[in-house]
C-alpha cells in the first residue's frame, strides 16, 4: 500500500474508531435496519459488517449466527476502498470473488451477494450493509436504491448514537466545569456576581450571598440580590439598577474599573466597593450577559483615612516645629551675639588683672558662646530649607560654585584646599539661595572633616540623566563607614560624636534642600580615600 493509502487508511479507521461500535452489542434500530435490508433484497440472509485493522466484525445479522472473522477472508473487503455499492448476481462467476472462501465452500456457498457502502460524513467508508443467499438472484434498480438508502439510515444511527455519547460526555463536562467554576468563586473573598443577557441573576458567590444574608448556598439568586441596596459613593443617595456596574455593562460593550459605591447589605452594615464589570461576548458577536467583580475596601478607605488624617496632623506639626526652630533660633541669634560681646569687653578691660584660671574660664565661656551661635545658625539654616518659600529658575551651578569658593575663601586658604569643577556645571531649575547654601554646606563639610594626612581636595561635577542632573561633590577626606552612611542625613547624627566637630544638622539640611528640588541624595566612596555625594535633581 502507497504512503497515500496508508494515510487514508489510518484516517477510515480512526472515523471508525470514533463510533465505538466495535465489540459494543447492536441496538434494536440497527437490527430492524438489517431485517428490512434483507426484505427489500427477499434474501433470507444479511448482514452489518464494520472493517477495522484485521478484522470483519458482524455487528448484527438476519438468517444466521454472526460473528468475527480475518478481514482478509471478507468479501465486502475486497471493493470496499471503492466506497460504491457492489452488485453480483453469482460470485462464483466473478473473479475478484470466485476463490473467496464465504464463495468456494471453505465457509459458505454465498452466490448472489450485494453490500451497500457505510459512508461516514468524513467519506471514509466504516463497513457495508451486506445482503447475500446461496442462489443466484437479481436485484431491481429500486431495490439498488432503496439498500442504499438503508445503509444512509445505519451511518445516520451511528452518527445519533455518537452525538448522543459525546452530549452526554459534554453534559458531564459541563457539570464538572460549572461544579469547579461555582467552587472557585465561592472561594475567593471577593464578591462575584454574573447575568445573563436577560439580566436574570445566574451567579452569586459566596460573598455576595452572605452579604444578602444568605449563609448557605441555597437560596432564590433574586431574592437574596433583593437584600442588599447600592448606594452612591456618599453612602446616602441610591445607585439605580441600571447605573449599576453589572447592568451597564449588559446594555452596552463598556469597561468598568474600580468604580466605588457603597453597599447597604441585609443586617444594615455599610460596606465599601469597588467594582469591576464586563460584557461577556459569543464568538458570534453576540451579547450574553455580564459579570461584575466586587472588592470590599472598606477597612482600606478608613485605614486610608486615617493615614491622610496622621499626615495631615504631621505636617501642620511639623510645619509648627519648624516655624519655632526658626522663631527660636533667630530670637537666639542676637543675645548669644550680645552675651558674646560683653565676654570679650570684660575680658578686654579686666584681662590683664586675671590669674590664669579666670583666663581660662573666660576662654571656655567664650568658646561655648560661639558653639551655640553655631548650633543656631545650623538650626535657623535647616528650619529654612524645609520651611521658607523657594523660587524655581534657571540656575547656574558654575556661578554658584564661584559665589561659594569666595565666601569659603579664608577656610580654603588656611587649610590649602582646592575646590574645582571638573566639567563646566550645569544649569538647573531650582532656588538659587537654597543650592547656593546646598553647596555651601557640602564643601564646608569636605573641608572641615579632611584628613590629617593630606591637603583637602572636592571636586564637583555634574551629568545629565533621564529625569534630571546627577551632581556629585567628591572629597579625600576622612571618609564615612558604609554602616554610617544611610544614618548621616538623621537630625544631630554624628560620626564621631566625641570629636565635637559640627552639630549632625549639616547633611540633613542639605538633603532636605535636595528633596525640595524634586531629587535625591546618597553616600559612596571615594576612589583612594574619601566621599562621594551623589545630589539628583530633577530636570
């Protein structure tokens, strides 16, 4: 057999396959087939032959015992890839049939002998209505006709017996797929509703039905709806049907998403919602119906709420703690200044008559003096970076940076820094005094904590990013321990607190300036030794 038959071949089987009729017993409907095939022929004997593999199955038989014989013994074998009706009035003269052993005595004596193919609607053929006697006869053109036509009744049976079997596996199916799906959403905490194209309620989960006041699975699904009333975001005013997510979205092809409303359920709880609905559309195009996913947020609004109340309440006391930094330290600003003055009148008029531990008392007095006009000052800058109105322009950095090297002159002088720009700085959108003092701050600090060892070195440069300016302030200074880095920007936090240098306010003043411009501020290291602040701005 060529590849071509081979194939064809393995598809007639599998379509004969596909009736499970092989080894099944024969219904009465296809026995009463057979009995009015062998009437419409007026032979005593036929029969129903299906061909598999290797075998002629006689499903059902009139005027003797069927049974299961090789297929290469069939008669109804031999023209059977023709799929035409075979017509012999005695086999004996016939040479495709003459030697068969159903012809030559070996297992019957069959003469006249007439099989109407079985053609499934695929075209393959599954087997033959066969009529056969062991004399010769004739078969009239009606009688021809109506054999086949019998034989369209049989592939007719088949067909009715297969769709049967497969509606009652789909019906089994389709139980198990409605048993999983009503599982699942009666699972979810979420509140699951759907309609059909009617608008007749045909789902609600667990969820919803508890919320109608329904604890059990049971229950009319419009009733228990009936219990439960939607209202407007407001919780007072009520949402009509057709405003209703689910009913919306079976009017019209419409995508709901997070919309809230308020639900008023049967034991008189507000709850929350936020609701999710779409229309459910055939494959035709066809509407047929909608369903609507229902989340309860009411724990989250008010957690929510609250969270907005606490910021609310953080902000006015923050804004009132840093409007008295502010009042405070400026009010503290001119006594220190005048307490300073008279140290140094009464230490002018009176230092010459004072032993040595007056002068070192007056010395300690004017020293602590000037630490806390210190300590102020860094509280006054820092209530102004966070609390002082800011403008937003164009800022040159190249400028700034000059501006700042000239008033840090004398300190760059007297510890032999170098301040550089190692590309010409950018210009940035910002307030110019807050970068000014941003600056200001992060070059002080460079210098101020320099290492012993060497002279003190910044370099400051800036590049462009996606959503901004990445400006980086290098030194090769003492450095900050990775462990360190992230708590340096806390109010009063020191490195080294022992070293009374500074007062811990100075980086946080200048990433509160930073995150006023939009940006962000972090801590490296320095390549041999040092820091790197790394200041985003946004563009």
């Amino acid at each position: 057999m060529s590849d071509l038959g081979s194939e064809r071949e393995r598809r007639r089987l599998a379509a004969l396959h596909e009736y499970r009729l092989l080894d099944a017993p024969a219904d009465d409907e296809l026995s009463a087939v057979v009995r009015v095939a062998a009437m419409v022929a007026e032979v005593p004997t036929a029969t129903l032959n299906l061909i598999d593999e290797n075998r002629q199955c006689q499903l059902t038989t009139v005027g003797f015992e069927g049974g299961d014989s090789a297929r290469s013994d069939s008669m109804c074998d031999i023209q059977l890839r023709t799929g035409r009706f075979v017509y012999v009035p005695d086999a004996r003269e016939h040479p495709l049939y003459a030697g068969n052993p159903w012809v030559d005595g070996r297992m019957a004596n069959v003469r006249f002998y007439a099989s109407a193919p079985l053609i499934a609607p695929s075209g393959y053929p599954l087997g033959t209505l066969c009529v056969f006697d062991d004399v010769v006869r004739h078969l009239t053109p009606g009688q021809i006709e109506r054999l086949t036509d019998l034989a369209g009744v049989l592939v007719g049976l088949f067909e009715r017996r297969r769709q049967g079997r497969l509606a009652a596996e789909m019906a089994v199916n389709a139980e198990r797929s409605r048993k999983f799906v009503e599982t699942l959403v009666d699972t979810v905490d979420i509140g699951i509703a759907a309609a059909d194209e009617q608008g007749q309620l045909t789902i609600l989960n667990r969820a919803v039905r508890r919320w109608g006041g329904a604890l059990s699975g049971a229950g009319d699904l419009t009733e228990i709806a009936g219990r439960i009333n939607l209202l407007e975001p407001d919780g007072v005013t009520e949402l009509p049907q057709e405003n209703a997510p689910l009913f919306r979205a079976l009017r019209e092809d419409v995508r709901v998403d997070d919309e809230e409303l308020v639900l008023r359920t049967a034991d008189d709880a507000l709850l929350t919602l936020t609701a999710s609905a779409r229309s459910m559309i055939a494959d035709s195009g066809e509407r047929i119906g909608a369903v609507v996913a229902l989340t309860d947020v009411t724990r989250e609004r008010a957690n929510l709420r609250q969270i907005e109340d606490l910021v609310t309440e953080l902000r006015r006391s923050n804004d009132e703690l840093e409007g008295f930094a502010a009042a405070v330290s400026h009010d503290l600003v001119r006594p220190l200044a005048g307490a300073r003055g008279y140290l140094e009148m009464l230490f002018e008029t009176y230092g010459d008559v004072m032993d040595d531990r007056a002068r070192k008392w007056m010395s300690g007095a004017v020293a602590a003096t000037d630490r806390m006009q210190q300590l102020v000052q860094a509280l006054l800058s820092y209530a102004r970076a966070g609390h002082a109105p800011s403008t937003a322009e164009p800022v040159d950095l190249t400028d700034v940076l000059t501006h700042v090297t000239t008033d840090l002159r004398t300190l760059i002088e007297t510890s032999g820094a170098t301040v550089t720009a190692q590309d010409p700085l950018p210009t940035v959108t910002g307030d110019p005094t807050l970068l000014r003092q941003l600056l200001q701050n992060l070059i002080d600090n460079a210098i101020k904590y320099r290492h012993p060892d060497r002279s003190p070195r910044v370099s400051v440069a800036g590049t462009p990013s996606s959503s901004g300016w990445d400006i980086t302030v290098t030194d090769n200074g003492q450095g900050i321990p990775s462990d360190q880095r992230a708590r340096v920007f806390d109010m009063f936090a020191q490195v080294d607190p022992t070293s009374r240098q500074g007062h811990g306010i100075g980086l946080s003043t200048c990433r509160r300036i930073v995150e006023r411009h939009g940006g962000h501020m972090t801590i490296d290291e320095a390549p041999g030794g040092g820091t790197v602040l790394h200041l985003h701005l946004a563009r």
